[in-house]
C-alpha cells in the first residue's frame, strides 16, 4: 500500500504557499535521514545574511514516511525571536502581513 504526501500547509501554523518567503539557510549537520540539523545563518533573496544565535525549539508536523513532514524553528537573530520552516528541502518564513 502506498502514501501519497498531503500537505500540512495552512494548518498547525504552517504558512500556506502564498504566505510563504523562500530563503538560503546554512545547515551544518544535516541528519542523514533526509531531515534538517540546526539552522547556523540564514540568508535572504536580496543579499542579506543573519547568524542564528541560537535555538530556542524545534517542532515536526507529520512524518518523513507519509511525505509530508514540515519542521518549524523557532530561533534568535539579532535579538529577536524568529519562526523559520523546513519542508521537502525548502526553507521559508511567513511573508509579513
């Protein structure tokens, strides 16, 4: 029997599509199973780069085996608590309202 991946987008606060800002972050250990490590800088689409200064949690919403597994962080840059996403290899932030 197989899977097909469903994604979380829109529930358990994962942004949906529209809402979502695509950005480079540097993953020094990523895990060998497919999932991301801890976030180390984090680089936006214009240019500008920010070190995370540390991770204060890390979520997962579904699985790895159904496809559609989504990890939120919640980190520190430059004093300010942020929220970034991992998904399928993605990395994105919510798009500021």
């Amino acid at each position: 029997m197989g899977y097909t991946r469903h994604s979380l987008a829109g529930t358990c606060g994962i942004p949906r599509e529209g809402e979502r800002v695509y950005i480079r972050v540097d993953d020094p250990d990523p895990s060998d199973d497919g999932t991301p490590g801890w976030p180390a800088r984090v680089h936006w689409g214009d240019g500008r780069c920010w070190r995370v200064s540390r991770v204060l949690s890390r979520n997962e919403f579904g699985r790895a085996f159904f496809g559609n597994l989504c990890v939120r962080y919640e980190v520190e840059i430059r004093g300010k608590i942020r929220l970034i996403w991992w998904e399928h290899g993605d990395w994105f932030v919510s798009r500021l309202r």
